[in-house]
DNA sequence: TTAATAAAAGTATTTGGTACTTTTATTTTT
DNA sequence: AAAAATAAAAGTACCAAATACTTTTATTAA
C-alpha cells in the first residue's frame, strides 16, 4: 500500500502470552515455556506465541492461544496487556509486531503441547529469573537515549539460541517482572495466580520474587498490616501442616484498574 | 497470508500520540488536538495519527509524527509507550491496530498544521477533561468481563461525531489519565512538560488535575516533604511576582523506569 | 505429654503524612 | 519610604503508618 509519502507497513501480529500460575505444594510461582517445534529458533523454550488471525481482536487470539498451543480449557483468567514490541531486528524474516499480554491462572493445570510446540512445561519463577538473569535492571526507554534498547537487539544476534529463550522473550519477561514490581502495592494482579483463597505466606511468597529479597526477610506481621487495604480475611483456617493454620485471605476487589 | 487454521492478519498500524505540554503564563497543562483534513470524522478534533511505515519502528514512527502532522522540530522530549488498541469496531474501513503513545515536551512550541490535518492546537486540558467527560471512571479489562469495552465500541457508532474526538480517542484519552495518576507517585513522568526547573505550584498544578482535585487542595508545605524523593531544590529562585519568589526544582532522576 | 513449629496477636519505636502556624521575601499601595 | 498585601518558605504538633521485635496460640511430631 502506498501513498505519497511511502510504504505503509502491515506487518503480521503476534501475540505474546506471559502465562502464570501457582504451585501450591512446592509455594511457587510459575512461569509456562513451550519449546519451538519449527524454526527459526526450533527446540528454542519460548514464551507461547500465536499469529493474530482476521475477524480476532487481540484479545480473542490471546485466548486461542492459551487453547491451541497449551491445551487448557479454562473460563476463570485474567489477562491484561503489557507492552507492544516493534523493534524491526526482532524478526529476522517478515516483520512482525508483537502485542505481549499476561495471563494469571488461578491454578496450575496439567499441560499439553499443541500446535507448533514441542512441549509446553511450567517452570519455576525463581529457576527462570536465574537462568536468565531476569534481575531488576533498569529498563529506559527515553527516546533520546534509547540506546539500551538497541543494544538488545543488536546483541541479540550473538546470542546462542541454546541458552536463551527464543527472539526478545528475555527482554518482554524482564518487562514483564519490572511491570508487576512497580503495581505490586496499589494493583498486585499477580495474586490472582493464588486463586480464591489463599494464605498470607503464599502471598509474600510472590512479593519476594519480585521485590528481589528472600521470603522470611519479610515479617508477616507487618505484611498483614501494611497490605490489610489489599486482603481480606474470610475467617477459615488454612488445612493441616505443623504449626499454627495459617488464616485465609481473598483479594479486597477483584475489580482491576488500567 | 494463509495456514492451516485460517487467515493471519496483516493490518494497517495507525501510531496515536497523545502529546503534552505546559503553558507557563496560564500554569495550565496543555494537549495536542488536530483538526481532521480527511474522512473518516473529517473536521472532527482528534489525536494526532500516523501510519506506521516500511523500514521504520514504532517509536521513530511516533516522531515523525510530531515532526510532519505538527511541525515541530523538536530534539528535547520523552516519548512512552501507552497501549495498543485492537478491537475491530474502532475502525469503519479497512482494520487498523492503533499503538497509542505518550510524548511530553519540555516547551510549548507554537503549530502549524500538517499533512492530513486542517489545524493544530494546544487545548488547556482542564477544558478537554471537562469536554469529553475524562473523569476517572473505573475501566476494568478484565477479559471475562470486558464488558465495558464492548459497550464502549458499541456506543461509538451512535456518537455525533461533532460532539466528540474522531474513533476512539476519548477512550484513548481516558486511559492516559488512568495511567499517569497512578504512576503520579513513583515515576511523574508528566512533570516533563515542566522543563528543566518548575516551581512546586507548578507541579502541583498538574498533581491536582489527575487527582480530581483543586490546586488549592493542596498543601504546599506537605506536597514538598511528600514528594521530596522526587524533586531536587536547585538552590535558584523563581522571577518576580507577587510574594516571596518559590525555589525552583528539577526532578530527582531522570531515569526512567518501565 | 512435651518439644517443635509456624502463624496469630500484640507492643513499642520510629518514620512519614497531615493540619496548621509563623516567618520571610517580594510586590503593590499609600 | 513605609505599610499593606501576597505567596511561598519554614516550622510545629499531632496522628497514622511502617518497622522491629516479643508474646501467645494452635497445631503436628516425637
């Protein structure tokens, strides 16, 4: 398509899903990856990905996307959309743009691969946070000074493909982290992974994961009070395990703020 | 573009930049609006829009927007990513995905219309907010109830569209608000329009219109020691006016955080 | 029955937010 | 030039929230 002043892009849209959820035995978050079955990046783990299809709003394609390549069918989620990616090194062939979103699951479902995947597997928050040093860096994005950003790309050529999650999935993951840190004291959506109920431990089990500090460096006495706007006590007992039964909590409002 | 499971999409990538600036005679912040040259909603007021093109990224997509719709040529300002809009009813024609950014301009520079637009002008933003009704209304996102989105899209068709912002931008608009209240606290990247030294009335000034609230709601006293993470005291003093001339301040950290 | 465990519950101290008052530096008016 | 008006800086006192820490309680394991 062209008109007077150049070439118009339509380039293919890509829906990136940070898909989470909560392992309630081992009390960790978890991230799902699935391995690339096709090139480029083939036997790659890769964060799930789709095409966006006519007649689909992003939305929908996220969905599709949970479905098809994971094989879950579920009805109680929450997405909400993270960032867009439009980097023209991030592809090496046809462009294409990617819309990142993030699901919260409030479980943890058995898996299988669908199409274009290998395997589809839950993996551990913390595991992942240190196999790609997904640490607290800063992020800028400062137009003038967006030199960070191209630096990414630049060296995500060098990359070898076996140690590294495929395309700009390290850098939409750290985005991600950066994203749910900064919301965790007025928005912590990330909770909705603890499902309807949940005990206060569990809950700063996911702050310290992302605050970048061990669990028990934070006191749950003070985590009660200090998040009490957040939480609300619905006076049953957490099941057997030593010590006192932990209360459960919900969230205060599920309703959920841009 | 065809596989297996149906036609991928390829649309058309409008880029939406919401442009701010401060009027420092009226202490009133400021937002870009063009008039539309063309249909669709041609003499409507609108955000300024580009379409994406071949060889170039979204960011860079979004300055030459400034540069050609509004004719600034401008090398001080901070551009940051909003949202990205895809549901199918935003556009009548042919699909089309808009990436809305934000851009903040230490200046006010004056406008000549471009490309596409039959006029471009500063609007004091408390007389946009008052306009189109960007009071903070709850918009929930959540994709089991998106409801609110849907209704929204629906009701567009029904507007007059004399009375309001060409396609979605008083939805576009309203989530700009949403956002920058609730980085009002961390991260006031809206204090950019101020430049490099503003009074603390100044700030303030912009810190009420987002909490809904009247300048003088706020006390001075208490907003300096609130905030004094923020701001640095620059040892300067203000010109002359009526009353002990206020210190000026620039902001803390220019790094900007995700 | 006792020890160990883990969380609830409570306390005391410090820090930060809020409401309010006083002081100071400037312009305007007389 | 002095006094009044203005607006912000600077200070104060009080209340609420955050933090560090201790005690109590309900449970399991020995």
């Amino acid at each position: 398509m062209l008109n007077m002043f150049g070439i118009l892009e339509k380039p293919l849209i890509t829906i990136t899903n940070i898909i989470w959820s909560f392992d309630r035995t081992t009390k960790q978050l978890q991230v799902l990856l699935v391995k690339r079955a096709q090139p480029p990046y083939q036997n790659s783990w890769a964060l799930p990905e789709t095409f966006m299809r006519t007649q689909e709003s992003a939305d929908e394609a996220a969905l599709r996307l949970i479905r098809e390549k994971i094989g879950l069918n579920l009805s109680d989620f929450y997405t909400e959309q993270l960032a867009t990616f439009t980097n023209q090194q991030r592809t090496s062939n046809e462009r294409a743009l990617s819309l990142a979103y993030m699901t919260f699951l409030p479980e943890m479902p058995a898996l299988k691969a669908g199409y274009g995947a290998l395997e589809a597997r839950w993996f551990a928050f913390s595991a992942v946070q240190k196999r790609y040093c997904l640490s607290n860096r800063q992020l800028t994005f400062q137009t003038a000074a967006e030199a960070s950003e191209t630096a990414y790309y630049q060296a995500l050529k060098q990359q070898q493909p076996d140690q590294h999650l495929a395309f700009d999935h390290e850098w939409i993951l750290r985005l991600a982290c950066q994203r749910i840190k900064n919301k965790l004291n007025y928005q912590p959506n990330i909770l909705l992974v603890l499902g309807a109920q949940f005990t206060l431990k569990e809950a700063r089990m996911i702050y310290a994961a992302f605050l970048g500090i061990k669990p028990s460096e934070i006191d749950n006495s003070n985590f009660k009070k200090t998040h009490k706007h957040l939480f609300k006590d619905i006076g049953i007992s957490s099941s057997k395990q030593i010590g006192r039964p932990a209360k459960l909590y919900r969230l205060a409002s599920n309703k959920v703020e841009f």
